[in-house]
C-alpha cells in the first residue's frame, strides 16, 4: 500500500514547527542574519509583523520557514540596546555590548560633539568607552589631535593611539589586549579608519563582508549594514566579537531621560548631591553645584554646553 502524499502546505508547516535559538551577526533594513547556537550556516530571518526592534547582538528564536530562511519569534532578554534617536525617529546600533569603540584619527579633523555623544551613550548603557586615536604616523597632526583629546583623558577614559596601516603589528597588539574576551561595538565617523581596523583584526573580513552581503540581499550597499565579526581566540583562549556599524555624521541621544543624562558626566556625578534644589536641572538654578564648578574650572564649559543641549533635544517633542 503506498501512503498519500502530503497535502499542500503540509511541508512548510513541518518546517515552521521548529523552532531554533541564535544570535544575529547582521543586519540592513528589515533582513536579518543569524547565526544557529548549532554552529550551522547562518540564514536570513525576517522579523514577524510591520516593525521590526531586532538589533545585531540579540540572542533570537526563530522558525525555520525554508533551508536558508526563517522568522524571528522572540527576542531573548538584553542585557543593553544601544541606539541614536531623534524626535522623529530611532536607529539600533547592536545589544549585548560589553564596550564601546570610538575611532578617531589625526586626519581627518573629527567631532568633538559627536565624541561627546557617544561617550554620554556609552555612560547612560553603564559600557566601558574606548577611545582609538588612528593614523599618529601623520606626525605633523598628532600635536593638536593629542591636545583636542587630552581632556578627556582627564576624565579616564583611556585613549589608544596607534597607526594600524603603518604599524599593523603593535596596533594589532594593543587593541587585542583591550577587546578579547568581549562584544565591542566599532563607531566612528566616515575616513577614520574603521573599516581598516576591522581587516586587522578580522582574518577574511572582506570576503566575510561580501558573503554577508549577498546572504541579506543587500547588493551593492556592502557598507550600509552593520554585522558582528566574531573575534579568533588568543593565547588564552579569549574570543568575543567585534561588531562593526555604518560612518555616521549625527548620533542623537533623544531618548535619554534628564536623569540619566546628568549622571552620564563624570565630572557631573560627585556633585549632583550638592545642589540646593533636589530637582535642579544644571541650567540656571541658583546653588547648582555644576554651574559653580564650571564657574572655578572644575568642569569645562564645552562638556556642560553639550549636556544643555541634549537636554534641550530630549524636551522637543512632534506634535
């Protein structure tokens, strides 16, 4: 007796009853890329519904829907999700992030606005900000560029300078001890030298790139998507991953509170205590503790000017 095929559908249901636990590695509009816990070859994914929140980094279930797609269930519990936002609209740069790496260079002039948001990003989702100052081989720029960053050393944060084309090994060197063991978001404005970066360190990220690409359909528009490279284990057996993301020239922080804008300043945090209003907004409120340090020289006006102004954004509102 020879059984009844399957009906219609039947097939594609099979498949859709599975469902199977990964990590997305890419992302370019509403297609996403994920890697199986398996170790199997990734597969795109689509979000289910109109509005998609998967970021790269996110721990996702998903169904199976053919051998190379599938569809985005449930997206596991973040430990972060950070993403720029303004009053009209929000983009995700990637979740479960351990630090931040923010390339500069000597040349082209970089943003000091768009450092400081960034920073202020990477203190308000309590990740550990690492600054890369690139090309120092450009001798006659590394004065002014030093002298530009040299307040914020002041503040901690660490500044690495090297000069991965001309000096790829100790660059590599350097870089390694500081992201091994951890998920590292790469930001940085366009010509800073992050894509360069990214093939130092990563073994075939250019073919990586490509692969990814024509995965998610992307075509031509290689370097608009972001996607997380993981990292080769060193001597001690540390991995982790780099996720690198697209040149930006704005990074908005509109979805921040103004609580957790004044306690992502560092200089601002010992004194917020002192002030004589408990809601004290740091603008022009008699007895604030940050508007007297930045009257005697303990906190510099330029990062308090930043603060104003992101609190001004965080107040507009589209009506």
């Amino acid at each position: 007796m020879t059984s009844r095929p399957p009906k219609k559908g039947a097939a594609a249901r099979q498949v859709s009853s599975t469902r199977i636990q990964g990590v997305v590695v890419a992302a370019h509009g509403r297609h996403y890329l994920v890697a199986p816990d398996d170790g199997s070859t990734p597969l795109q994914c689509f979000p289910r519904g109109k509005r998609s929140e998967v970021a790269v980094g996110d721990r996702v279930t998903y169904e199976p829907t053919s051998a190379d797609q599938g569809v985005i269930v449930e997206i596991g519990e973040r430990r972060n999700l950070l993403y720029r936002s303004d009053q009209y609209k929000s983009k995700l740069f990637a979740a479960n992030l351990d630090q931040l790496l923010i390339v500069l260079a000597t040349e082209p002039h970089f943003s000091e606005d768009l450092l400081g948001r960034a920073l202020v990003a990477a203190e308000a989702n309590e990740l550990k900000p690492l600054i890369v100052l690139n090309k120092i081989d450009v001798e006659a720029a590394v004065p002014g560029a030093q002298k530009r960053l040299e307040r914020y050393r002041a503040l901690g944060y660490p500044v690495l300078e090297v000069s991965i084309k001309m000096q790829p090994d100790a660059a590599r060197a350097i870089l390694s001890e500081h992201l091994h063991g951890h998920a590292t978001l790469l930001l940085g404005q366009s010509g800073m030298g992050k894509s360069t970066l990214v093939n130092l360190l990563i073994p075939d990220a250019d073919v990586a790139t490509r692969e990814i690409s024509t995965a998610l359909n992307s075509g031509r528009h290689t370097t608009t998507f972001t996607r997380l490279y993981p990292l080769p284990d060193d001597a001690h057996g540390k991995g982790g991953a780099l996720i690198d993301s697209p040149g930006f020239q704005e990074f908005g922080l509109h979805h921040l509170t103004e609580g957790r804008l004044e306690r992502a300043f560092p200089e601002f945090r010992p004194l917020l205590p002192n002030c004589k209003f408990y809601n004290c907004h740091h603008l022009h409120e008699p007895g604030c503790a940050i508007l007297e340090a930045i009257d005697d020289g303990r906190i510099r006006r330029e990062r308090h000017t930043l603060y104003a102004q992101l609190v001004h954004e965080a107040s507009q509102i589209v009506r």
